[in-house]
C-alpha cells in the first residue's frame, strides 16, 4: 500500500495577511467545514485531446490577425507535471493566463494604463502528454500597479491551472521569472512563509531549449501531491 504524505500547513500562506489587503476581507472568520463530494465531482468531466485545438497552447497564434504577431518578449514556458514522488501526471489539462507585455489584462476591468494588444488574447489549454510533459508560446507579461499600498507592483507573472481526474480536482498557482527584482517586493509573494516554497514558483532561464533567432525559453516543473496526497474526509484515497 502506497504511503501517505501529510499536508504541511507551514508550507502555505495563511488565509489573512494584513499586508495583502484584500485578504483581510476573503479570509474566513470561522473554521472550515468539510463536505463529502458525489461521485460526479470526483470523477467528472473530464478532459482529452479532442477537446483540445491545435493552437490552443500558441499564444503567439491563437489571438492574431492575419499577417500580425503580438508585442513583446516571445518566450517557451515549458515543463512536467508531476507527482509528490516525481512521477509523470499524464493527460492533465493545463492552462495559463496572464496580461500581455504591457502589464495589461483583455478584461473590462481592467484600468491600467498599459496599451491592449490586438493580437494577444492572454490565454492558452493544452494537455500533458504520456510524460506528462507540457509547452506554451506566448510573450513575457509586464509588470503592473495594483491598489494594496501606494506604490506596490506585480512583478511578471503567469497564472497557472491545473486540472485532475474531476472538475473540482484544481489548482491554481503564479509562476514567476527568475532574475525578476520584483518577486521579493511583492506583498502576495510575501504571504509564502517558506522562501523555498517560494523559489518552487519561479521558472528558470533554460537555454537548452530556446530557439534561436525566436523565442527564449524558461522551465517550470508543477509537483502535485497526486495519489499520495494527505489522508483527507476520510477517504483512504486521499484528496
């Protein structure tokens, strides 16, 4: 019987942290309480190739018009999903998010001054193959200004979700770029009590696999806890 990794709450930032403002007001101010899942929540739906579009994980493509590209810095994000025990999770749907070079989101919302790009849409899906290996194109997003204090910036940054067996079977993380003197002023990233959990989050520089005269590359391995996750509601099967 394969054993169990207890959940380490050390690891995680706690829901309430004053230097995070909107924290204040999310968190919650009485204890959780678990609820059992039905088997369609556990176990569907879920997601394969066929719904996947070819360009689907191209955001350099997937957005354009004719004949135009996006602005921007073109890089690979690249990597492996695995487990707590560095398996391959084959066939998870992944899927990215993020604003475009100039700091800006293609959301309504979204006030800040940085120019939208008409032909960049900020947002890609692909599946892992058998090694559970993904890959994105896309531009290097921008930082930009948010209304915690006077003069806080988001360093760069690129939201991540990560889908398993079911729907309600999701995570969902930043990834950061190293070298970005940003990550240690910002006050989301200052919630992580652990500075290696922190360094789990930025994506590396990988040369090896730029392409030249393209595209640089930066590597960002996701660990999921998987099949030996946290005993959890009682269920030997874990999360």
């Amino acid at each position: 019987m394969d054993e169990f990794y207890a959940r380490d709450r050390r690891w995680h930032p706690p829901a309430r942290h004053p230097d995070y403002k909107t924290s204040v007001t999310r968190s919650p101010n009485y204890a959780a309480i678990s609820l059992d899942q039905t088997v369609s929540e556990i176990t569907g739906p879920v997601f394969g190739h066929t719904d996947i579009d070819a360009i689907d994980n191209d955001l350099l493509s997937n957005f354009t018009r004719p004949g135009e590209h996006p602005v921007g810095e073109r890089i690979i994000v690249h990597g492996r999903v695995l487990d707590e025990n560095a398996r391959p999770v084959p066939n998870t749907l992944v899927e990215i998010w993020q604003a475009n070079a100039s700091g800006r989101y293609r959301h309504k919302k979204d006030s800040y001054l940085g120019a939208l790009d008409p032909n960049f849409g900020g947002c890609g899906r692909t599946m892992t193959d058998d090694q559970g290996y993904y890959f994105f194109r896309t531009v290097k997003p921008g930082a930009y200004p948010w209304r915690n204090w006077v003069n806080d910036w988001r360093p760069a940054h690129i939201h991540v979700s990560v889908f398993g067996s079911g729907f309600t079977q999701r995570l969902i993380t930043q990834m950061y770029f190293e070298g970005d003197p940003l990550i240690a002023k910002c006050p989301i990233v200052a919630t992580i009590p652990d500075p290696a959990a922190v360094d789990l989050l930025i994506a590396r520089l990988d040369m090896n696999a730029t392409v030249p005269l393209d595209s640089i590359a930066y590597r960002f391995d996701i660990v999921l806890r998987g099949r030996r996750s946290t005993l959890f509601e009682n269920r030997l099967e874990g999360n």
